[in-house]
C-alpha cells in the first residue's frame, strides 16, 4: 500500500473562482486516483491535526519569521486578503496552510516507518514561499520544512529535496542552501516566474543544483539532464532521504508555463528517483490543467507501485 496524505480541508483554503491554484486541482487528483486499476494499493490517510503536532510551531519558526506567520494568521483572522497579487489569503487559509505543513510531516514520518513512498495530495502549495512572506499561490515552505523535521529524526543526516515543478523554488533554495545537510536540485523554465534559480546559484556548499530549461523544451531535453546532470548530483550527496517537490505544470497542456512535457513523462521521472532511494516522500506543488496534473500524479504513484510492490 502506498500511503496518500489528504483531507477535505484543504479544499478550504478559498483562492477566487479564476485562480489557477484552486480546490478542483486536488478534487481532480482524487477521483482520478480512486478510479484507477491500482487504487486498492493506496492508503488514504488524514493529516494529523496541526495542534496535536507538538514540534510544527517549531519547525515553522525554523523556517520563517515570527512576524510573517503572526501576520499571515492575522490576515485570515481578519477576514482574509492578499499577500501580492497572485497569493490570496482567505478566512481558513491559516489554519488550513499549517495543517498542508502537518501532513508533510507525516509524509515523512510514512516514508521512514515503511522505507517506500508516500505522497502528500495538500495544498496551497510552498515552493515560493521564502522566510519572511508568501508569494506565488505559496504559504508555507512545505518542503523545507519537511527536510528539516527530517533532520531530526535519528537515521537521517542527508535530505535531497529535487523539485520538477516549472518553476523555481526560490523559497525552498533560499532557505536550506546554507545547510550543508540538505541539498536542493531544480529543473525548471527560464526565463520564468519568479525569475530566480541561475545555473551560477550553487548553494553555500556546493549542496544546489539549477537546471534552467528554455520554453518549448520536451522529454528530450529533460532525460539527458537527469541522466547526466541530476542524478549524479543527488547520488552524490547519498541522501537518507529524497523529497520531491512534485509539480505537474510542466505539462504541454498547462496554462501557465511553455514547456512540452507529457503526464507519462513524470513516471520516468520517479523512476530515476526509485533508482537513488525508495524513502521518497513526493509532494504536490504546481499544476493547473486539471486533467493532465490528474494523469501525471498518477502516472508517478502507478510507478511507484509497480517498482516496489
């Protein structure tokens, strides 16, 4: 059984009627999921509820500013608003955010109890999100959060955190690129939203890789830099642990970026990924045709299943 982390609760976290990052991206993922061939091999679990994660706050306040998570709880308390123009806040967006960061940590928690996969199905998404703000469809830096609870756990001493999302996750790189226990590799389009992730970035110690790929580019251009480029970087850095940030707008179909992929794309992706580790924790950034990031996240949870089970 591979382990899917989701709630209804976050279909809460209440973005606008034309917002890319809405509440069908993820009401899509699951009804694709439970109708698929394998979908007796997924085990639906519910988040822990961020109150009873007796580390978050802590952890949160690893990643960011006091000041930002007490103005962003503000901010939903006060009836909602905008963090910029493309990052609402609405009433439950708060309470919502911090239950998507829960679930990752579950995430992690299922992937060391098990050694195999999990896959955390939350929003809003956490890429873009830096220390001291949220920005692009982003709260909380899920991921490095993610990375850094996994630190704590005894057996871990490496994270590598590869992000396929189409963009670049500034908010992530700029949090763990001076921790020399985390490694961070993004491949993503450039020129692009938000215009970061320069091939020069390399991290504090030497510990991040970015792989900016020109509009229009296709599987063609992705295989290569994974067999030469990625995964030498993560096998490199032998991490206990691999978290991907897995976005899905890469898609040819996607609205809001120019490159070619296609959703069976993603399941040679994972394939790479199980070739490094099996204690893979996947979890969901970008994505915005509904039914091609249905198709991919499948794509890569079929493959899972067929290489470990």
């Amino acid at each position: 059984m591979l382990p899917v982390i989701y709630s209804d609760e976050f279909l809460d976290h209440e973005t606008g009627k034309y917002h890319p990052e809405r509440p069908e991206r993820l009401i899509a993922i699951a009804t694709a999921l439970k109708e698929a061939a394998f979908a007796e091999k997924i085990a639906w679990r519910s988040p822990t509820p961020a109150p009873e994660k007796s580390s978050l706050m802590s952890l949160l306040l690893n990643a960011h500013t006091p000041a930002y998570v007490k103005k962003l709880g503000e901010i939903a308390s006060n009836g909602g608003s905008y963090l910029d123009g493309d990052t609402p806040v609405s009433p439950r967006s708060y309470d919502v955010a911090l239950l998507a960061v829960s679930a990752w940590l579950d995430g992690v928690d299922a992937v060391l109890a098990t050694a195999n996969p999990a896959f955390v199905l939350a929003r809003p998404p956490g890429h873009h999100a830096e220390s001291d703000t949220g920005m692009g469809f982003c709260l909380f830096s899920n991921a490095a959060i993610a990375a850094l609870f996994a630190l704590e756990q005894p057996e871990i001493n490496r994270v590598a955190i590869l992000d396929w999302d189409v963009h670049h996750g500034n908010g992530t790189q700029a949090i763990v690129e001076t921790h020399p226990q985390i490694a961070y590799c993004s491949l993503h389009q450039y020129p692009c939203y938000p215009g970061t992730g320069r091939a020069t970035e390399r991290g504090s110690h030497d510990n991040v890789l970015n792989l900016p790929i020109p509009p229009g580019s296709d599987i063609s251009i992705y295989q290569p830099l994974f067999e030469k480029k990625v995964m030498p970087f993560l096998s490199d850095f032998q991490p206990d642990l691999l978290i991907v940030s897995a976005g899905y707008d890469a898609n040819a179909a996607d609205p809001l970026a120019s490159i070619n992929l296609q959703p069976e794309d993603y399941a040679l992706f994972t394939d790479y990924c199980l070739g490094l580790t099996r204690k893979i924790l996947f979890g969901l950034e970008g994505g915005y045709d509904l039914s091609t990031l249905a198709q991919s996240v499948a794509a890569t949870i079929e493959r899972c299943l067929i290489e470990i089970w």
